[in-house]
C-alpha cells in the first residue's frame, strides 16, 4: 500500500526536478548575453574616454605652444585691417632669407582701398643702448601717426626703456656686425625689411646712435614727403678712397664707370627700400669682393641704385658730419661743444638743390655726438632746433 505512495511522491518530484534543469539551462545563456553586452558597453566607454584624454592633451599642447611662439601677423582674412595692420611684436622668428622674401611682397594695384597715413621710418643701427634718447623722445612728442621706429642692435643687448618711451618695443632681430664689412649691409637690409612689413611707412632713414635731428619733426616731415628724391650719396671718386677701391672681379655687373661712393646714412623712398631688399645680383659680388680696404657700406647701396635708378636720387645725405679732423672716423662732439654758435656754423652758408631749385636747408640730422652732449641739446632743443 505504501509503494504506489511513494512512486508517486517520487514520481511528484518529477516535474520540478525536470523544471529546475531548463532553468539552469536558460540561466547561462542570458548570463552570457548580459556579460558580453556589458564587456561590450565597457570596451566602447573606454574607447571613447581616451580618445577624450587624448584630444583634451592635444588642446593642451596646441594652447601652450601658440603661446609661447607669437605669430608675426595674426590674420583671420575677416576685414582688410587684419592684413594692413603692422606687426605688434618686432621680435619674430624668421630668418634674414625668410625676411627678405616677406618684406618683398609689393602690391600691383597702386590705389589703396584704405585711408594709408605715409609714415617714416626712423631706423637705428647701434651697438647698444640710445644715449640720445631722451633728446629723441622730446623730438617725436605728439606725431605718433607719422613715424615708426626700429633699432638693430647687439643680439646680446637688451633694451630697458620704459613703456611710455617711443622706443619701447622696437628693437628688432639682430645679428653681429663688423665695421667696414658686409655685415654692416646685412644690418642695414634686415633694418629696411623689417620696417616694409608696415605698409603705412613710406621712407626709410639710416641714424645712428649718435646722430640728433637739426630741425622739428614737422619740418623733416614735410621736407623728406614733398621731395621728388631719395638722399643717397653717390659719387664718380677717382682717388685711392673711390675707383681706387674697385675690384676687376665684380665685372660684368659692375664696372668701373658705374663704380660709386657715399655715405653710409641715407634715406630712401620705398620703391628703392624694397629694390636694396630684393636684390640678389649685386650684394654676391660686393660681398666677395668689396673686403677692407674696400669700406662696404660706402659703396653697395651707391653703386647700385645709381644703375638701377639714378633719375630717383639726390646725390647728397641729409646726414651733416665732420671730416674736416682727418683719419677714418668723423669727429665727436662732446659736451663743450654745444653752443648755439657750433649751430650756426653748421646752418650757415648751405646751398643745396632740392627738387631742383636752391635751398639753404641741406641737413636734416648730424653727427657725432657723445653721450655727454645730451643735458646741453637738451637745454638748446626748443631755441635752435624749435622743439
């Protein structure tokens, strides 16, 4: 009695043990689902968390270099201000190759689409420091739209002028250079290609550290904008100082007919400006064959804008300087020397052409003058030179 009892609780076991085995049967495949849809959520998310690591330390890099290398124009191409507007950091990284072939670019059309203000560029070429500063600064007061100013100095020097000065800023890329070699020249190219980046600026005037303005900055204004001319020494030398100094080797781009000398302080327009930085086929021979006792810097930019452009020059530098002392550098002037007669003697007695009519205004700016003649310009500045 007791048998059919117990198959049939054994036989009532039957259904659940037999339900218990399809759910263990189920259980492993949606586990194996769940687990590789999870792997799969967790392979995706960190996937996508480094590229996001990645891109964010891209940004990072991107942001610190941008601003440890300043761009030389920072131009979005939105308004034609973005392309006119003059470099705010002179101190670039180009090179004098790269330079040369920026200040280059001359536009074809003649008209201006702009209001262009022509400015002069007041380009100093010193060892170091500006002694004459502050005569300069006096100078320079109030006419802050018509000039620019740049300076090329030691590369090792560094200029410590306040901010309210006109110079602050405007020390440029320099190299070593040598008196009497081509490395004075290079200096010279780098002063003008530099001062070209600025469209506004129109002439070009070579100063050095010792060098003061005889006159108010309205009158050199007017007297360098109205000029037909660019004031650039060159002359037909036959002596020891002139031909004597020419070299057969430099034939057929020079010859000895079209050998010039002349000052090294000039001014130029920016048609002349532009042909002195361009030029690749006169600069290889003065450099290779114009070594001392052939000075450079007096024959170089003489020499070749008489070929290429003698109807646009004056002959003449507007840069008064004394010989009359002999020997290879011109006299310095010093404290005791500055009277309002030592003045007078200069102004005195000049007749010059300009634009081709007689002047007795000849020279704009002179030289030398020592670091010891500053407080007694300073105290002639508003009498004799009206400002």
């Amino acid at each position: 009695m007791m048998q059919p009892r117990v198959v049939a609780m054994e036989e009532g076991k039957e259904p659940i043990s037999a339900n218990k085995t399809n759910l263990f049967r189920a259980l492993p495949s949606r586990l194996l689902v769940f687990c590789l849809l999870f792997l799969g959520v967790g392979v995706g998310l960190s996937i996508i968390s480094m590229y996001s690591v990645r891109f964010s330390m891209v940004q990072q890099l991107a942001t610190k270099a941008t601003s440890a290398v300043q761009p030389l124009f920072q131009d979005d191409g939105t308004t034609i201000d973005n392309f006119i507007r003059p470099p705010s950091n002179l101190m670039h990284n180009m090179n004098d190759t790269e330079l040369l072939w920026r200040a280059s670019f001359v536009p074809q059309i003649k008209d201006y689409p702009f209001k262009r203000v022509p400015k002069i560029a007041f380009m100093f070429l010193t060892k170091g420091p500006l002694p004459l500063a502050p005569l300069w600064d006096r100078f320079f007061k109030g006419h802050e739209e018509l000039y620019s100013i740049y300076v090329h100095a030691l590369p090792s020097y560094t200029a410590g002028y306040p901010p309210s000065s006109p110079f602050y800023g405007r020390q440029i890329p320099s190299q070593m250079v040598e008196w009497g070699r081509m490395s004075m020249c290079e200096a010279e190219r780098r002063l003008l290609a530099n001062a070209l980046l600025d469209i506004s600026n129109e002439w070009f005037i070579l100063l050095s550290e010792s060098c003061i303005p005889l006159h108010n900055f309205s009158i050199i204004y007017h007297y360098i904008s109205r000029s037909r001319y660019s004031f650039m020494g060159s002359f037909d030398e036959p002596g020891p100082y002139g031909r004597g100094r020419y070299n057969p080797h430099m034939e057929p781009e020079v010859t000895l007919s079209q050998w010039r000398k002349g000052s090294q302080w000039f001014e130029v327009n920016r048609k002349l400006a532009i042909d002195i930085v361009v030029d690749t086929t006169y600069y290889p021979k003065f450099k290779k064959f114009c070594r001392p006792a052939c000075y450079v810097d007096e024959h170089y930019f003489p020499t070749m804008l008489t070929i290429q452009s003698p109807h646009l020059l004056a002959n003449r530098t507007l840069t008064w300087t004394d010989w009359s002392r002999g020997g290879a550098h011109p006299a310095t002037f010093g404290k005791a020397d500055i009277t309002e007669g030592f003045f007078k003697k200069i102004f005195e007695g000049l007749i010059c052409l300009y634009n081709g009519q007689p002047s007795t205004v000849c020279y704009l700016f002179a030289r030398k003058f020592a670091p010891s003649a500053l407080d007694p310009l300073l105290g002639l500045a508003s009498k004799v030179f009206r400002y």
